[in-house]
C-alpha cells in the first residue's frame, strides 16, 4: 500500500509500473497527478474488498459456532413439537399463533429481561380453544431468552400477575406492534439450519396456508399480522447487534419455503450493505495517512537521491525577447540544445545579468512538464561574486588606451616555434591589440594562428581564449580543437549565413562581459572577410550597394566586432586577431578589406611567394609593423630593431625572410639573436 506522499516522490515510469499491477488500463494517457489518484482509489477498493471478505469469513465462522450451540438445545423441544403437531392436527392453528404472539413479545423481554418469561408455552396452550384469550395473555407472558425458553418449557411457572391488566395491554399494542418489527427477523434465524425445525420455526404463516377448517383468527390479530408483513424490510436497520444482522444472509441458502421468506431476506441482504461498505473505506482512508507517521524516516533517507544541490550548471546567457533567457553550452557553439538551462526573469533582473554573461550555478532536473534544467541558484558571474557583478560599468563606458603589456610568445631556448618568434619581435602584440592578418590564400595564415594561440597559451594561462572559425572547413575545426588549447566555436560553409551571424554575435558579447569583469581575453577570428560576407547576406537591403555587391550599412557590424578590441584603464582587455583575404579575385573581397585595412593597430601581411618557396613562415617583414610598439617594447630591442629594419628594408620580402630566418635557427632565444646582430 502506498501513500499520496510516496507516489508523488516516484517517477512517471514508476507509476504506471504500479498502475499496471493494480490492473489501471490507459495508463500512457494520464498525466501524473490523475494516475496518483487513480492508484490511491484502486488501492482503497482493494483494501475494501479484502476488509469485507474476511469479515463475511468471520462471520460465517461465528454463526456457526452459534448454530452447533442451539442445535443441543433445541432438538429435544422440537421433537416434542414435531411429536405433538402428529398426535394433534388440530393444534397446528395453534402453533402458527403461538410463533405470532412469540415473537411480538420477545424484543419487550430482551430489554426488561423479567423472570415471567416462562409462563410463555403454558398461556398458549390454553388459547388454543380460545383465540381471545390468547390476545389477552400474550403482552402478559413475557419470554426471555429463546435459548432458556426451550430447556424449562416442561417445567411452568405461575405468573405473579394474573388477569388483572387485561387493559392495559389492549392500549399498548400499537406500541408492541411497533417493537416488534425488528426481532422477527432474530427468531427466525436461531434455528434455522435444522432440517426438522424448520417448519415449527417459521415467524409467519401466510394466509394462504392457514388451515381452512376452523375460522376463529380474531380480526385485530390480521391487522397485526399485514402491519407487521408491510413493515419488515425496514426492520433490518434498527437491530440492535451485529450478530442478529448478520445472521440473516445465510437464511435464503437453506429456508426459502414462503415467499415472504424471499422478500425479507433480500431487502436485509440489501440495506446493509452500503454501511458495510463504507466503514473500510474510512478505515483504508485512515490506513493511508496513519502509516506516513512511521515511514518519515524512509523520506528523510531518499532525500540523498535529490540532485537539487548536487548538479551545477555553466553557460553563456542568451536573453529572449520576453525576459527570461537559457545558458548556452558551447558543446553546441551557443546555439538552442538540450543542455540549455532555463533562467527566470527574476533572477535576472536580481542579479543585472545580460546576455553573454557567463553564469555558473545550482541547478535541479526538471519535473513533470518541464523541458529544461531551471537554474536554482547563482554562484558565479564571469568568475566573479555576484555583488562585484552587479556594481559594473558597461563595456561601452570604459575607458579604451593604446596596448601597454606585451603577449610573451617566447619562453626561451630552442623550443619556440620560429612563427612565434618572428611575430614576437617584428609584430609584437599586446594585450588589447586590434591585429589584422592580411593573408591570400594558402599562405598558412591557419597554422601561423595556430601557433600564436598556443604560445599565448602556454605563458598567460590566465588569459580567456576564443578561436572563432567562422565559414571554414569542418577538418579544420576538428583540428584546431584538438591541437589549441583554446575554446573552439566554429560554423562552417556548410551552415547558412544566419547561424555565422548569431554565433559571432554571442562570442562578442561574451568577450565584453568578461572585459568588464576585469578578465584579459582573445578572439582568433578566422576569417574576418567571410563574416562580413554573412553580415551581408543577413542585412536587409538598403538600396545603397557598394562595388562588388556590398551593401552599405552591411559592413557595419563587422566594424563593431572588429572595432570592440581594446586596452581598458582599470584593468581587463580584449584583444582580437582576425584574417582578412586578399587576391582572392572576388572584388568584394577587396572591398572589405579595405574597409578594414586601417582600423587596426597591427598589421601582419603574409606573402604568396614566400610559401611558393616553401619558405615558413611566409611573413613580409618589411610589410609588417605594429603601432606604439615602443610601449611593448623596452629601449634596448628598440633601438636593435631600428638598426635591422634599416639593414631589411632594402631586401625584397624573399631574401629579408631568408637572412632573418638563417639566422634565428643559429640562436636560441630572440634576445641572443639581436646580440649576433652586432657583429
């Protein structure tokens, strides 16, 4: 048996297992709380009907037991009768009125419980030649318990009372004749089992069966006798033990001589039926709440299984349109997944969270009818208290500065890539540097990038990297996520221009609410070209379009990605390093880079017959420079720098790459290198 308490802990699954043992079809169609209460009505009628059996078992068990008792007894005075009802025809009469008079009396001796009882048989055996005299006597005798009755028949008592009441019983039999509507049904039972007995021991004898020979019934002795016919089925109601009531429902199985038999025994088999019924249901109502009591320590220990402080969430807050909003996973590149965690509107306004914020948390599964993990409680915003959080200013709001703090490329000794070392000392990059790689194709611009994250990597661990791929190969996105130690999030050709746009959007976004907390991060953004190109397909059409088929207000947004790298007073950065495609043979191409040919603080140009010769990495170094490199450089490398770059200027790109590229491989660090410079 289970309580509402225990089926609402279960599973849906769980419950329709129970369902189905407790024989609930359509179990697949009901919601949870309709099949709690559809097993908890089951249940009760299971407990009802199991009640109800084996009261009927104790019942029968009972009545027998009764009924071996009154055999004893009563077999020597139904013999007697039986043998005076053969000697005597003419006394079968008065037998039938003997049962009559009987059985008015006996309710008033069970609650006086008189000794006068025994005169009972002696007073009708004299009316039996006089029918008025029986009338009279019969409120007079008053027999007590049948039982005792039987035994001391033989043995007559005088009545101390003799005939000198003979009105006032005449004005009480209405009373009487009231009364004696309940015990009827008590006399008939006692004996009814006794095939010999069953004949003397009929309450009534209909009309129809009255002997014709003698006519003497008196006519108040009828109307007695139809009221009381009228009137029996009520009588089952107010008896007053269970045991008369009960008794009555084996009688049809061994006496049904007289149709009056039939329909008494049926409206008692009827009527107390609903009463019988009701009683285990309350008792299986009370079974249900009673055990919860002493099954309270069993709920106590499931509470280990609840995952409502166990399980924590991260993503990247996307907010919706109606205020609410889901953390994005990057598993799915910030997109709608499975793995989305529902944010409510309140928790987001509490807390001033926006979208991009990174939000780490208590999360709790989702119940019946939920879809998605609702986030519980917030630990973490951007790494950081959600008290700091609340108090920030906006990204738009900071204070920008030119980059004072290098990236160090380099850790020393023969293990740096030459990449690395050649962007570290022609093309320092900073912390918020705006860097643009100018590259045409299949110049390496993916593997010089590649190197240049995993050297950031490797010497500022604390800094939160992003390498956005956006229009690429699907091979190259595997790779750069298994060789960078980077976060990877990628779209590539194959998606539709939508998607580029919403996943690019979602990085930036992430990336200043990051710089506001005070965290230095990177974005590798390959290629900045084919995300203008997306821009440019999503955008509306303005009717302003530039050559090559771009449209005016298109490059926009591109610009504002490109254009949020910056250094920030207070601390914090964002620094982004995005390719842009040149001699590609597309004019609008060379439309967006020249729109973003000057946004930049640092410029890095790769060169087609460079790694024609297979020379790597193919970078023009007399192209290539950063602005304010004297506050990322110290005085000593400034000043070597100058000499060099007047020694390379007169070079073309090939024999300046070769000279610098012999004579890195011969030292081990770059500051070794500009100390062989002298010489």
């Amino acid at each position: 048996m289970y309580n509402i308490i225990q089926l609402n802990d279960k599973n849906l699954s769980e419950l329709q297992s129970i369902a189905q043992e407790l024989g609930i079809k359509k179990t697949d169609s009901l919601k949870k709380e309709e099949l709690v209460y559809k097993i908890l009505d089951e249940q009760a009628i299971a407990g009802a009907t199991k009640k109800v059996a084996a009261e009927k078992l104790k019942e029968e068990r009972k009545v027998d037991r009764q009924q071996k008792r009154t055999r004893v007894t009563v077999k020597k005075e139904s013999t007697d009768k039986v043998f005076t009802a053969n000697k005597n025809g003419d006394l079968t009469k008065a037998k039938a009125e003997t049962t009559v008079a009987a059985a008015k009396v006996q309710p008033v001796a069970e609650a006086t419980k008189a000794p006068v009882a025994e005169k009972a048989p002696e007073a009708v055996v004299t009316t039996a030649s006089a029918p008025e005299k029986a009338e009279d006597a019969t409120p007079k005798r008053k027999p007590g318990r049948p039982r005792k009755t039987k035994t001391e028949e033989k043995a007559p008592i005088p009545a101390p009372m003799p005939v000198a009441k003979k009105e006032e019983p005449k004005k009480a039999e209405p009373e009487l004749n009231f009364e004696t509507e309940t015990p009827k049904v008590v006399k008939k039972v006692v004996i009814e089992d006794s095939p010999i007995l069953s004949e003397p021991e009929d309450d009534f004898i209909p009309i129809e069966d009255l002997p014709t020979e003698k006519i003497e019934l008196p006519s108040e002795l009828l109307g007695k006798f139809e009221a009381t016919k009228a009137e029996t089925p009520i009588a089952p109601v107010a008896e007053p033990t269970p045991a008369t009531a009960q008794r009555p429902r084996l009688r049809p199985r061994d006496n049904n001589n007289t149709p009056y038999n039939n329909n008494n025994n049926n409206n008692r088999n009827n009527n107390p039926r609903p009463v019988q019924q009701q009683r285990p249901a309350q008792q299986n109502a009370g079974d249900n709440y009673a055990p919860v009591q002493e099954r309270r320590p069993v709920i106590e220990r499931e509470k280990v299984y609840e995952f409502d402080d166990i399980l924590t969430g991260t993503g990247v807050l996307e907010i919706m349109q109606d205020g609410y909003g889901f953390l994005r996973s990057s598993d799915y590149n910030y997109l709608s997944s499975p793995d989305d965690i529902y944010v409510s509107q309140s928790q987001i306004k509490l807390f001033g969270l926006k979208t991009g914020d990174v939000v780490e948390g208590v999360i709790r599964p989702p119940k019946e009818g939920e879809k998605y993990f609702p986030l519980v409680k917030v630990g973490k915003i951007n790494g950081r208290d959600p008290a700091f959080v609340r108090d920030r200013v906006p990204f738009e709001h900071l204070t920008p500065l030119f980059p004072d703090e290098k990236f160090r490329l380099c850790k020393g000794g023969y293990s740096d890539s030459m990449s690395a070392r050649v962007v570290d000392l022609f093309a320092p990059i900073g912390k918020g540097q705006r860097a643009l790689i100018v590259a045409q194709p299949k110049t390496g611009k993916t593997i010089l990038m590649k190197d240049i994250a995993n050297a950031i990597a490797a010497n500022h661990p604390e800094v939160y990297m992003i390498m956005l791929l956006i229009d690429e190969r699907p091979e190259e996105v595997t790779d750069m996520a298994r060789t960078v130690n980077a976060e990877v999030i990628a779209s590539t050709f194959d998606e539709p221009a939508e998607r580029h746009v919403k996943i690019a959007g979602i990085v930036l976004e992430k990336a200043k609410r990051l710089v506001e907390c005070g965290h230095d991060v990177v974005i590798f953004l390959d290629s900045i070209t084919r995300l203008a190109r997306a821009y440019n397909t999503v955008s509306p059409a303005s009717g302003k379009v530039l050559s090559g088929g771009v449209d005016a207000n298109a490059l926009h947004k591109p610009k504002r990605f490109f254009g949020a790298a910056r250094n920030i007073e207070n601390g914090g950065s964002l620094t982004i390093l995005a390719t842009a495609l040149i001699d590609t043979g597309s004019k609008m191409d060379e439309v967006i880079f020249e729109e973003f040919k000057g946004t930049g603080n640092m410029e890095l140009q790769l060169d087609r017959n460079l790694s024609n010769k297979r020379i790597f990495p193919a970078v023009n170094i007399v192209a290539s420079s950063t602005r304010r490199d004297d506050l990322l450089q110290d005085k000593q490398t400034l000043d070597r720098m100058w000499i060099l770059r007047k020694y390379l200027a007169d070079m073309n790109p090939i024999e300046a790459m070769d000279f610098v590229k012999d004579r890195m491989e011969k030292t081990k660090d770059n500051d070794e290198f500009l100390m062989s410079m002298n010489s």
